[in-house]
C-alpha cells in the first residue's frame, strides 16, 4: 500500500473532492500520498478514492497509514505500526466517516516460516481493527501480490508468494465484509518487486470494484462538523 509508481507515467488524476489526512487535518490530495520512503510515488488508493468520489458524488479522505516492506510481525495488535493506523483513523472519525479499509501486505511474509502463519496472524489483525474502530459493517479489501515476483531478483525469497495470495483469499471468504482482489496480470516496475503506476491505477478499479460488491447501499452517512471551516462537512473517507 505504500505505491512505488512512477509519477512521470501516467496522468495525473484532477478531482477537487479528494483529501488526504494530514496532522489530523483534511488536505488537498498530493502525491505521493503516503510518503513513508523517498522512492513513494503513485498509489492503487488513488484512482479507488476518484471512482468512489464520482459514483457516489461525495468528498473523500484518504487515510495514509502503509509502511512499505514491513511484516505482520511488525503490524500485531499493540505495535507501533497498528497503534498508528488506529490513532489516524480515529483523528480522521471526528470529522468524517469510514468507508473502507484498503490492506495490500504479504512479500515479507513469503518465507518458509511465516507464509504459513499468514491468514491465522492476518485474521487477528483484521478483527481487532474493526473492534477497536467499530467497523463491523465497513468492507476490508485484501490485494493479492503480483505474479511478477517469480521474476525478481530475489525470486527465491518471494517463491512462496502463491501461498499468501492463498490465505488472503480464505480470509476474504470466511467474512462476508472482506473480499480479495486480484493482481493477475498487471505489471510492475523494473526491479519486478513494486507495482507499476499503470498497473496501480489498475489495481484501485478492481479494488473498487470489489468494494461496490460489499458496501451496503442502504448506510446512511452521518454528516459531521468540523472546526475548520477549510473543509467541507460532508467528507467521508477510505
């Protein structure tokens, strides 16, 4: 989820509904929107957030919380990285209300000692999410890791990635609210371990996509005041 595309390789998407949180405030979305390295660029959460603000003629807020590279070791329950995810999505509910959860993970956890640990570790993490933050209503979208990762020059690290992208589909199907989207097909960079832009701008349709097949079209959004008369009231946000 941190989005390695290179900016210079597509176009840049114009919505003046899209926002990202930024010191707990609503912004203008930028790119990148989640700067966690020098190397961040474009974003699948990117062309998400413009079919979503379009469809569904609304603002909306992204939430940036993705730390490339990391583990679920590294994302338990009561780490730093899942504290952080919390803390910004509970700054973000003041002033707005969650939509979805976007999660795409799982190269470092290809080894032979933790894929097959990942959907009982990636399970606990999901649930207490949505306990922690209420969101037992609110569709989880699990991105599959690219087939490209056989070519990478690392391959023998990421051999087993087949077996992650298994787990996140039995996690999809065991929750009615969480559904896996397909990475088939698209392309990566050329270091063949990072999405390309084209195929991140790919990728948030099909997670769209797979959104529009959970999210209850009865939810009635609650509109929120904000103290900053900057930002519109009724930002809803990923």
């Amino acid at each position: 989820m941190g989005g390695r595309g290179f900016k210079e390789e597509v176009p840049p998407i114009v919505n003046d509904k899209l926002y990202v949180l930024r010191n707990g405030r609503w912004r203008a979305m930028y790119v990148p929107v989640n700067p966690d390295r020098v190397t961040s660029g474009i974003n699948l959460v990117e062309s998400f957030a413009d079919l979503y603000a379009k469809e569904h003629n609304v603002d909306v807020g992204i939430i940036p919380c993705a730390d490339g590279g990391t583990s679920l070791d590294q994302w338990q329950v009561g780490g730093l990285l899942f504290d952080h995810a919390c803390y910004m999505a509970e700054l973000a509910s003041r002033t707005s209300t969650i939509a979805a959860v976007l999660w795409h993970q799982g190269e470092s956890d290809c080894s032979e000692d933790r894929y097959p640990l990942y959907e009982e570790k990636c399970t606990v993490i999901m649930n207490r999410l949505r306990k922690k933050l209420g969101l037992h209503d609110v569709p989880f979208l699990l991105g599959g890791l690219g087939d490209y990762l056989e070519f990478c020059e690392r391959s023998e690290k990421f051999k087993n990635y087949p077996y992650v992208n298994e787990a996140l589909k039995k996690i999809a199907e065991k929750d009615k609210m969480t559904g896996f989207v397909s990475a088939e097909g698209l392309g990566a960079n050329p270091d063949n371990l990072h999405f390309s832009a084209e195929a991140l701008r790919e990728f948030g349709v099909r997670y769209y996509n797979e959104f529009v097949k959970l999210e209850d079209k009865n939810k009635v959004f609650v509109e929120k005041s904000t103290p900053d008369q900057a930002i519109r009231n009724d930002i809803e946000n990923l």
